[in-house]
C-alpha cells in the first residue's frame, strides 16, 4: 500500500470513528441496529462512482449492500440489486432511489478483482478497516439495508435466498410511493 492510499484509509478511518459514536455506539461493543434505527454513516475510498457519503443521499430510498469477493452468494445477489436499481431508474426513480455496495475485502485489488467478474453499475465503497461493517453490525454476507428518505433503516436481508429479489423489489417500490405520495404517477 502506497503513502497516500495508507493516509486515506486512516482518514476515513478515524471519521467512521466518529460516525460510530455520533450513533451511539457503546465502547467496545456494536450498536443495535435494527428496523427502525438510524443509518450510521457510511464513507469511504471508493470502488466505482463518484466520492459519497450515505448522509449525502438524504431524500432517496438507499439499498446498501455489505459483499465481499469471497462471498458465494454476494456472486448471485449482486445482479440482482444491480438489474433492481436499472429497473427502478428506468421507471423515472434515478432521482429518488440509489444503491450503495460496500466492499469488506481486506485489499482493495480482490474486491476490483471481483467486481471485474461481477459488474454493477452503482456505487462501492471499500470498507477494508470494516468499520462500516462494524458500525451496521454486518454477522453474514451479503447484509443489505433498505434505508427510506428519511435516512432510517426499514428492512434488513442476511444473506441471499430465493425471495430476495423479490422481497427488495417489493419494499423499495412500497418506500419510494410513500416518499412520492399519493398523487405521484
């Protein structure tokens, strides 16, 4: 790792620091995150995309998704969260709705390594400290969190099984018509 990436990463490090503790996180141990908890921050060197912080997408419905290039089933959900997220901007919700892939891999080359396999269209970010994943209480992968505009977390998926596209679809549609409202197209 060259000067300036080690110098990154311990600058995001000690802001995911204070993100942790801005969310009350007690010391030492993991906040509890659960439906209906505020979403900790999430920032950091980024994958693919533009720099981004999730409090920056504030007003959107976020899916974030905790993967790794070791992960099976990160292989198999990844498409799918990548053709919801095309679907969904394809119906008129670019503005109102975005995915955010949070890579776990130690070494930013494994997750590159990945995703040139595995090919998605919407942002990552490499968490290889894991204090993204610490901060969210990630215990399996893929950990995916649908978050609504207000920036709270509404549903949570441990790993990937025959319904969670389904169930994805299903909930980021349901949150996006709450944001827009009844009279929305």
């Amino acid at each position: 790792m060259n000067r300036l990436t080690a110098l990154r990463t311990m600058l995001w490090a000690a802001l995911m620091a204070a993100s942790s503790a801005a969310v009350g996180a007690p010391p030492g141990g993991v906040p509890g995150i659960a439906p209906g908890s505020p979403a900790p921050e999430i920032a950091g060197p980024m994958l693919r995309g533009e720099p981004l912080r999730l409090s920056g997408l504030r007003g959107k419905v976020v899916l974030v998704d905790f993967w790794a290039s070791y992960c099976g089933p990160c292989i198999l959900a990844m498409p799918e969260i990548n053709r919801i997220r095309t679907d969904l901007h394809a119906q008129g919700h670019a503005q109102h709705f975005e995915v955010v892939g949070v890579a776990m891999d130690r070494e930013s080359d494994k997750a590159e390594q990945f995703l040139g396999r595995v090919s998605v269209d919407y942002p990552i970010i490499i968490d290889t400290l894991g204090l993204a994943a610490h901060s969210y209480g990630v215990w399996r992968l893929p950990a995916t969190y649908l978050i609504d505009a207000e920036g709270t977390i509404q549903r949570i998926w441990y790993g990937f099984g025959d319904t969670f596209a389904a169930d994805i679809r299903h909930y980021a549609e349901a949150f996006l018509a709450a944001r827009d409202g009844p009279d929305a197209p």
